[in-house]
C-alpha cells in the first residue's frame, strides 16, 4: 500500500469514527453505506485543501504552508474563519519573542556602465 492509499484509510477510518461518535452523542444512527460516504466526501475535500494551501504558499514563493495560507483558505466560511483566528491568535501569544534585531537581505546592486 502507498503512502496516499495509507492516508486515505486512516482519513476514512477516523471520519467514520468521528462521524459515529457524533451520531451517538446527537442520538442518531448512520447506515456503514452513509458512513462510508461521509469519510470519502472528507478525504476528497480534506485533498482539496492541501492543493489549495499548496497554491496559495507556492504563489507567494514559500515552499512552507503558515498560518496566513489556513486563514485565506476558510475566509468564506465566518465560523471557521473564526475559530482560525481565535487559534492563531492563541498561538502568537503563545510564541517565543523573535530577535529584535532582524537582518534584511540587501539587493545585489549591478555596475552598469553607459
């Protein structure tokens, strides 16, 4: 088995776990053929947000997916864009404090002679 292959069962078998707890704190039942539905609805959407934030960190020439990326992905969707911020607030306040003393590459500068 692949690695995406392995991926994609521990997604199913976690989504229809999830789903079942759910079911049975909300006092409802789900047939194994929903279920099974359900979890391959989630991997294929939890496939497009990876291509997505994929995008969005190699459009501003990151090769690395940061907070801003996850935020630009839900900004349609108000709660989850709320509980993003909420999170990431949580995490910068609870971040280290970065040297104060930044470096900032300078640009090679070229001679020209005209």
């Amino acid at each position: 088995m692949n690695t995406e292959q392995q991926i994609k069962q521990h997604i199913c078998t976690y989504s229809k776990r999830i789903t079942g707890e759910a079911g049975d704190q909300l006092g409802m039942k789900f047939e194994s053929h929903a279920l099974d539905l359900i979890a391959e609805l989630t991997y294929k959407k939890l496939s497009l947000y990876g291509a997505d934030l994929e995008a969005f960190a190699k459009h501003a020439r990151r090769s690395m997916v940061t907070a801003d990326d996850v935020k630009l992905l839900v900004r349609r969707n108000d709660s989850l864009k709320k509980l993003v911020d909420e999170k990431a607030q949580r995490l910068q306040e609870n971040k280290p404090p970065e040297a104060t003393g930044s470096v900032k590459r300078k640009r090679k500068t070229t001679n020209s002679t005209s």
